[in-house]
C-alpha cells in the first residue's frame, strides 16, 4: 500500500508501466464500446433509410470505425 509520500517505487510498479495498463484498459473498452454500437447499428437495419439512422450510422463508423 502506498504511503503518504505516494511513490510508486513502493508498489513495485513503474510510471511506464501504469501508463502502458490504462493505455490497455482503455483500448479494451473501445472495443467494448464498438461492439455494442456494432449490434445495435445491426438492429437499426430496418430503419436504415430514415435520415436519423442513416447519420447515426455514418457518424459512428467515421468515429469509431465501426462497421454497420
């Protein structure tokens, strides 16, 4: 457990190192994300003529790369 000074020398765990565990944690929630927005783009197939849904599923495939 940290002390109060807050040095991660006292974790055994380098700034590096946390940087490189957000950077992963944060990629695993993006794909999450994607695939959430992937079934639910999926769904909205029937309605994808109608202009709200035509530009939901433009602005989430330029956003997040996600395929209809």
């Amino acid at each position: 457990m940290l002390h109060d000074g807050g040095d991660q020398r006292e974790w055994g765990v380098s700034k590096v190192e946390v940087l490189a565990l957000v950077d992963i944690l944060a990629r695993v929630q993006l794909s999450r994300a994607e695939d959430h927005v992937r079934e639910f783009n999926a769904a909205l197939a029937p309605w994808r003529r109608e202009p709200a849904v035509r530009e939901f599923i433009h602005r989430t495939r330029k956003e997040l790369g996600v395929a209809a």
